[in-house]
C-alpha cells in the first residue's frame, strides 16, 4: 500500500471512469507481461476515496485499488509507477504465496530491486528528489550563465551559452570518473498530445544527445479526455532532468515566438507551415549544438554515456523499439525555420512565456 492525502478533486463521470479502468487494465497486463513474466491472473480495479492511501493491493477480493487522488492529480506515468508496485505486492502474495513477511519485507524489497520498481512504503514513486549541495552549487552557474546568454551582444550571448554546456559536461564527466553514486528520476515533459508533432520529437533528440538525460515517447493515458496521447519523458540525474524540462520548454515556446515573428515579417495568414517551421528551428539548434560538440571532443572532452543510467533505464523499459519518422510540409518554411535554429541561443527565460513551470536551476525550488 502506498500511503498519500486526498486531494480535493473535480470528479470524473462514470463513463470516464470506466474508460480509466479499462485503461489501467491493459496497463497491468502490459507490466504482467514485461515485468512478470505473465505468472500472475488479472485482478478487479476498482477506484476509492481513500485519506490515506494511493493504492492497495486487496488479497481477498484480489482487486488492485486506486485512489481518485492519484489518477486525477498525477501524472499517467506516475499512476503505472504507482501500480507496479501494487503489482509487486500481487506477486509476492499470489506468485511466491508468502504472507509470513510484514507487506515490505525482505522478499517483497528483492522483488521491486530486480525489476527496478519503487519499493517505497509512502509517498510518489516519481517525487522530486533535491539535488545536493555540489550539484546546486553547478546549476546555479549554469543559470547565471543562461541568465548572460540574455545579452544584446551575440557574440557574449553565444559565449556564454556554449560555457554553460561545457560546464554541464564537465560536471557530468567529473562525476562518473570520481564514481559518484548517482540517482534518477523521471519526468513527463509537456502535455500529451493526441499525435506528437515532429519538433516534440526532435527536442528530445537534442535532449538524448547533448543534455545527459534518456529519452523515450509514451503513450499515456489522458482520464479528462477519455483518450490516450503521446509525451515524452526523460530520465536522468535530477540535476540533468532538471536542467532537460528547461530546455524542452525553452525550446518548444521559442520554436512558437520564432514562427509568429517569421508570420508577421512574411504577412503570412494561416499556420499551413507552421510545424514545417518549428521542425526547421530544433533541427538548425541540433546542429549548431552538434558542431559545439565536435569542438569539446577535440578538447579531450568527450560523452560516452552513464552505464548506470542506462542500466537503470533498461531495468524502467524493458523492450524498446525505435520508430524514425519523415518530415514533412514545406521545404521553404522548414529551410527559413532551420536558420533562424542555427541562430538561436539558450537562454535563462522567453520574453513574454514562462521558460519552465518547474524551473530547479540555482535554488531548487517550484515557482
């Protein structure tokens, strides 16, 4: 059972809830079938009000419950986390048939370590975890950095942009050559959306490749509309994934302010070209941050990746396939979009949208 307070919630209908049942069935049997080798019989769901549990497993109506709470007010991927360990519970108690151990006890502990599920006994599998003293002291120069790529002088701004990367990578190399015991989380990144647009998908290549971060596109489960949607998430240290919410939301409002300003030069009327555009922005970004790269590897300073990040994110996804997509519309727009990318240069805030909702560089704290 995990443990949480109910928060006040507008309540779904019952049709909706029966669409989020169903869909926190095929969820189990997706997990059974990953996780468990299919050894376990599907169980009842059922949704409770409950002041002091996120979800329980019951062993006598063998029902997995979940709490209103939970589905209503976190994310998808955090109610599967949430279930996947409701499903370690089954499993102990169905599968392996011990009852003799308190709920948490060892057995149930090696279950959830082998198939990296969170054995927490309270609390959100997904809960941001602080980042210590070291690495708050790091992000804390990367944003005073950003905050100096805000200067008129391209040459400044495009300076300290490129020592704020350097300084991520060097404090990411540092780390695995000391073996520092680092720990991930992982994050939903945006809204989901019904079809991801192809810039969606090109942030998160930028992500993968220069932000130290895994990332993968999900299909969750949106219960306000009764439908799935796609979004991404990434995986990391909590400083990295920290740092990797910023540039997605950085990249993805700029991507839009840079397509109305090209509209309005243009006096171009509709938005036929607009994903064309966008797409062009994140590709021209991608290979400006390519070409930095090759600079830093020339300095001797070169990404390999982190064995233990990959371990980890093995462990949370099994069974990974990689599907690539074309790009499409106009060639014009994604051209004119991909130079004004080659310009652009990461910086601490958007003038007129808010860069991040849950920006942790410096302080660490939520605004």
């Amino acid at each position: 059972m995990l443990q949480s307070a109910v928060t006040e919630l507008e309540p779904l209908s019952l049709e909706l809830e029966r669409a989020l049942l169903h869909a926190a069935s095929e969820e189990w049997q997706l997990c059974n079938a990953l996780f468990f080798d299919e050894r376990m019989r599907p169980p009842t769901f059922a949704l409770i009000d409950s002041e002091s549990a996120l979800a329980r497993w019951a062993h006598r109506t063998r029902t997995i419950e979940l709490s209103r709470a939970l589905v209503l007010g976190q994310r998808w991927t955090v109610v599967v986390e949430v279930l996947k360990h409701e499903m370690a519970h089954q499993f102990v108690d169905e599968v392996l048939l011990v009852r003799d151990e308190t709920a948490h006890g060892p057995l149930f502990q090696k279950v959830c370590r082998e198939r990296g599920i969170d054995a927490r006994a309270a609390g959100l599998p997904d809960a941001r975890h602080d980042v210590g003293v070291d690495r708050s002291v790091v992000l804390g120069r990367v944003a005073k950095l950003l905050a100096l790529a805000q200067s008129p002088d391209e040459h400044e701004a495009q300076t300290a942009m490129k020592l704020a990367q350097k300084l991520m990578l060097e404090h990411n190399l540092s780390e695995l050559e000391a073996n520092v015991v680092r720990s991930y989380v992982s994050r939903e990144l945006g809204e989901p959306m019904g079809k991801l647009e192809e810039s969606v998908g090109l942030i998160g290549v930028v992500l993968r490749e220069h932000f130290f971060v895994e990332v993968i596109q999900l299909r969750v489960w949106r219960p306000r509309q009764g439908s799935r949607g796609t979004v991404l998430e990434v995986t990391g240290t909590p400083e990295n994934v920290s740092m990797a919410e910023y540039v997605y939301s950085f990249l993805h409002h700029t991507a839009e302010a840079l397509w109305s300003q090209h509209k309005r030069a243009h006096e171009i009327k509709g938005d036929r070209d607009r994903r064309a555009y966008r797409a062009g922005v994140i590709t021209g970004f991608l290979e400006k941050l390519r070409a930095e790269q090759r600079t830093n590897e020339e300095k001797g300073l070169v990404w390999v990746g982190d064995p233990a990040l990959e371990k980890h994110y093995r462990a949370r996804y099994p069974r990974i396939s990689t599907v690539r997509t074309g790009g499409a519309g106009s060639a014009e727009a994604r051209s004119q979009g991909h130079e004004a990318g080659r310009k652009l240069v990461l910086r601490k805030g958007v003038e007129g949208a808010t860069a991040s909702k849950g920006l942790a560089l410096g302080d660490g704290k939520r605004r």
